[in-house]
C-alpha cells in the first residue's frame, strides 16, 4: 500500500476531531506501551459538552493500522466511558502500562 495513501484516513479522523472542537478533558485518552508497541484508547463526544453521542476508538499507533471504532452509544451517557475505562484496564491486565493524557508521564506507569 502507498504510505500516503495509508496515512490519508488518519489524518481524515485527526482533522475531523479538530475542527469540530470537542475538548478531551484528561482521562478521555489513554496512551498505553508495551515494548516497542503502542496503543491509544480515546473517547471522541461528536456533540460536547453533550455525553451522548459518544465513540471509543483503539488504534495501534506506528504500525500503520487506522484507528477504529470498538464501542459507540446515541443515547446511554456513561456508557463509552465504562467501556474505555474497561478496555484500559483490560490492556493494563495484560501487561501494557496505560497512561491517561494529561497525566504527568515522569514515573507514572498506570492510571485508572
């Protein structure tokens, strides 16, 4: 596959994210590492303030693999987040060190 071509729908999602302006408070992403490989768990709000409609999207940072929708609720506010929160833990379980972003990185190891 053209490099370009691959980086075409991440760049499409991160410019999507910008121009609607939806703040992530820290907490909302979470950066999680193990070894060499990294991964990012984010909540997007397409509508915030408002909690619903809300997305949880897992992507597999520096191997080329498009961030993905795994959880989404149009009307169960506190749903994405139990999810993420789940999902977070989930990786933590399996050795992966999460940090939230916004979190001091220096020593920090594992949130939530």
């Amino acid at each position: 596959m053209d490099p370009v071509k691959a980086h075409v729908p991440i760049l499409t999602l991160t410019l999507a994210l910008i121009a609607t302006n939806a703040p992530l408070a820290a907490g909302d992403a979470w950066t999680c590492t193990n070894g060499n490989l990294e991964r990012s768990v984010t909540l997007y709000y397409p509508q915030a303030p408002a909690p619903v409609p809300c997305r949880v999207y897992y992507g597999k940072r520096n191997e080329n693999v498009i961030p993905r929708v795994i959880w989404s609720a149009e009307h169960d506010a506190g749903y994405c987040e139990v999810k993420a929160a789940a999902f977070v833990a989930r990786l933590q379980s399996l050795g992966w060190s999460c940090i939230a972003e916004g979190e001091p990185t220096e020593g920090a190891t594992e949130s939530r």
